[in-house]
C-alpha cells in the first residue's frame, strides 16, 4: 500500500511540471546596502516586480535593501559562493576582487554631467570592464546610475585647504583614496552600513556621497557643511554569479534579461530627478549647511586632484583610461 502511495506521488509530480514550479519558483536573493527609497532601491524593486511578472511567478525575487543580509565587502563574497544570487555594488567596490580596472570611473571630475557619463558607458568601455569579471564567476548584467558625490565634514569645505587633517570615509576605490590624500586628508574605508555612526561619534570627520544616499541615511544630520562639488561620479554594476545565470533555463534566461533592461531604463531615468529632489528635502531640513563652489574655487579644487590621474595609470592601466578617454574625447 505504501509503495503504491510514493508510486502515486512520483506520478503526479512528473505529470504536473507546471504545477511544481509554481510551488518551487527559482529564488533570486538580491541583497544591496542602500535604502528602498534610493535611484538603486528603486531599480532594484522594479525589477522584482517585472521579473516576477515576466516569468510568470516561475522566478521570485527577494530584495535585500540597507545591508540588511550582507554588508559592502561580505556581500560580493556571499555572491561568489551562491549565498546570494544578485548584487549592485557600487563599482569602486571591486577591487578586493582583484579587479581594479573599474576604479578608473571614480577620477575626480572625469564626466563633466550625467550626459558625459551616460554616453561613456554605451561606449565599449562597459563590456570591456564586465570582461574582466567572467573569471572571477562574476557575470555584469547593466549599469545603474546615481548621480555625483558631494563631500562632507563639520566645517566649510571651501579650499583644498580645508581638507587638511580630516579623517574621511570612503568606500574602497583606491582613486577616492589618492584624491583624499592629495587634499592632505586621511582616507579610511568603511562599509556603507558603518558610516552614520562613525560620523557621529567622531570615528571619521567627513564623507562624500550623493544626495539620496545622504538623505536616506541621515548623514546630513551629523554633518554641518555639505559641499555640493559633484567631484565623482556614483555607479553600479549589477552583477550575477554566472553558475547561476547559465544555469537557468534559456526562457527564463531571456526574460529576466528583458526585466533588467527594463529596470536599467527605469533606474537611470529616475536618477538625476531623485537626487535633485534629496538636496532639495537636505536643504529644507535645516540640518545642515550646503555650499557651492565659484568656478575659481572649482579650479583650485580639480588642480589639486589632478595628480591623481597620473598616479591612476599605475593603478588601473592604460588600456582602460584609453578606452575612457575616446568616449569622452578627452586626453588623459
Ligand atoms: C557607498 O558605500 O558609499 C555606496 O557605494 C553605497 C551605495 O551603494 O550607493
């Protein structure tokens, strides 16, 4: 009687594909370290909410926002042994990946808007950077747009001489990390998760970051003066472990590449507006001070930065600024 019942069951499960895969959905862990209410957090709800329809449930998605799952650095290791499926770290954070070629997108004041920006990244350069991550099981499905970071402390940052002796957090490009130091700054990394209390408490003097990020995190609550340089840019790779990826089926496959198009649309459409409206909510709140630079202060800033394009090509190589600079037609 008991081997009729299993033999029963065996049967109606194969009978049934559809039925069980309705039970089993393929399960996408996308873990991030931002908020929901964020250009990324956006981007990444949008495209649950599309791959879940495209795939008809057969795929869920479960979102991870502010590093409720993984912090900056445990995340791309959770990646890499499949305990999460998706990830879009900022691209300065790969290096610990041995991949420092990304890095070469955080050169102080290198797109001069986000148009500039944009239009580099439909150039070869992006293919050429995701490249570099196939032997790492890493596989780079789109890039996401956020916009330009400002710099923080609790005093005007107004000439590079202001940088003098403060402790900043960066979050692991070693280009942030020159440029800090050709201001005279102390650079430290620090996960994103970390940074509103070490403000707080003095672990580190300042910050840069967008506005959505500052707003979302509070961090222009613990800081007196924001400086609205917009000295680099802020950008992500959205990236799969590729056992993963290659291992779906090829349909499914095909419509999740469609819901991460559509998603990379929608993300980077949103993202300029959304940091617009973030310094707005930071400057109604009160809470703190935003400065602009004249052109001359510009200036004073980027001639002081400027050595650390010397000092990239040793870090990241020629072939990358080479790539760059013929999409942005700039000698580098
Ligand atoms: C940071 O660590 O400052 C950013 O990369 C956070 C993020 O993902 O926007």
């Amino acid at each position: 009687m008991r081997k009729w019942l299993l033999l029963a069951a065996a049967v109606a499960v194969f009978a049934a594909p559809g039925a069980v895969m309705a039970q089993n959905p393929i399960i996408i862990k996308f873990s991030h370290v931002v908020a929901n209410d964020t250009p990324k957090g956006k981007g990444a709800l949008k495209f649950k909410e599309l791959a879940e329809k495209y795939t008809n449930g057969k795929v869920k998605v479960e979102v991870y926002p502010n590093s409720t799952l993984y912090k900056d650095k445990e995340e791309i290791e959770a990646l890499q042994l499949g305990s999460v499926q998706m990830l879009a770290p900022s691209t300065a954070k790969f290096a610990p990946l041995g991949v420092k070629e990304f890095e070469a997108l955080d050169l102080p004041w290198l797109f001069k808007d986000d148009n500039a920006y944009a239009d580099a990244m439909k150039g070869p350069v992006g293919q050429w950077l995701f490249k570099k991550l196939e032997t790492k099981g890493i596989t780079g499905l789109a890039y996401w747009d956020n916009g330009f970071h400002m710099v923080s402390a609790n005093r005007p940052l107004i000439s590079p001489a202001d940088f003098q002796g403060l402790k900043f957090r960066i979050s692991g490009s070693k280009i942030a990390d020159q440029y800090f130091r050709e201001l005279g700054s102390i650079p430290q990394i620090m996960a994103f998760s970390e940074v509103y209390q070490a403000l707080q408490t003095g672990v580190v003097d300042g910050c840069e970051n967008t506005p959505s990020n500052y707003l979302t995190q509070k961090f222009h609550e613990v800081q007196k003066d924001i400086t609205v340089s917009y000295h680099a840019h802020l950008q992500y790779a959205v990236i799969v472990n590729s056992k993963f990826w290659n291992g779906l089926p090829a349909d499914i496959r095909a419509e999740l590449t469609k819901a991460m198009d559509e998603a990379t649309d929608y993300t980077n459409s949103i993202a300029r507006k959304e940091n617009e409206d973030a310094l707005a909510a930071i400057k109604a709140s009160g809470k703190t001070t935003l400065h602009y630079l004249t052109p001359e202060q510009k200036a004073a800033w980027q001639k002081a930065m400027q050595p650390t394009y010397k000092w990239a090509k040793g870090r990241v190589g020629q072939e990358v600024l080479d790539l760059i600079s013929k999409e942005l037609n700039v000698q580098m």
